[in-house]
C-alpha cells in the first residue's frame, strides 16, 4: 500500500493572499463540538516543533472520529494511503492570517502574520516558500 504525506522540510507556508485577517487570529468555537481549525490551532499552539504536519492532521482525524489509541496504527495507515491536504488548505493559512514552519526534521510551528518571526522566515532564503491557497478563486 502506498504512503503519502504532507510532510515538508525547511518549509515556510506563508498565510493566504486572500486572507480577511491582518494578523494571526484564535478560531472562534462554534457550538459544542471543536472545529478543524480549533483542533489544529490548539495542538500546535501549545507543543510548536512537537508535531510533523502528519502527526497534527491525522491526530484531528483520529480525534473527529473518536478513535481508541489502539486503532491508530491502522487507521494512520489508512489515512495516508491516499492524499491528504497538507497545510496549504488548512484554515489556519487560509482564513486565520498563520504561516506555518516546517524545521530541518519536519516538525512545525505557528506564527501570526503579525510577528516579527513571520516576517524573518519571509525574509529567509535558506527556506523554501510556499503560499497557502486562497479562499476564493
């Protein structure tokens, strides 16, 4: 069985051109039941550099759909034995105005367009960049 992955290395996903924020901004709930982007904001919000972006997709995944940590091996599998977004499409670099930094191993982190960090890993030519689609085409 084929594996994909959204995994990058030495990556910058810069914040959508289309964005309506003008800085980073926490997803809002809506109802009882976290949304994608709240999941995603909060797993790497609280452990940057902890996760690669599979490890943060597939455990929004896992967590949407109730899985038991003994089912993960398998489902991870399954999960990625086809495509999956990447960040690019999350809503986090599309709608929430956060670029994302994949480090030397892959692991990532979040920024607020706002920051002066975001702006040094705009300005890094040792990284490669990569826009978040757009809302809208």
């Amino acid at each position: 069985m084929k594996t994909y992955t959204t995994d990058y290395t030495d990556t910058f996903i810069t914040a959508a051109d289309d964005t309506k924020v003008t800085c980073g901004t926490v997803p809002p709930s809506r109802g009882n039941k976290k949304t994608i982007a709240e999941m995603q904001y909060e797993l790497l919000a609280q452990n940057p550099y902890k996760f690669s972006s599979d490890d943060v997709l597939f455990q929004v995944f896992a967590d949407r759909n109730d899985l038991m940590e003994a089912e993960y091996e398998l489902a991870r599998k399954q999960f990625f034995s086809k495509g999956q977004p990447c960040f690019r499409a999350s809503p986090l670099t599309k709608t929430y105005g956060f670029g994302v930094h994949y480090d030397k191993q892959g692991k990532i982190a979040i920024y607020g367009m706002e920051t002066p960090d975001y702006e040094k890993f705009v300005a890094d030519k040792q990284l490669k960049h990569v826009k978040a689609m757009k809302s809208s085409k």
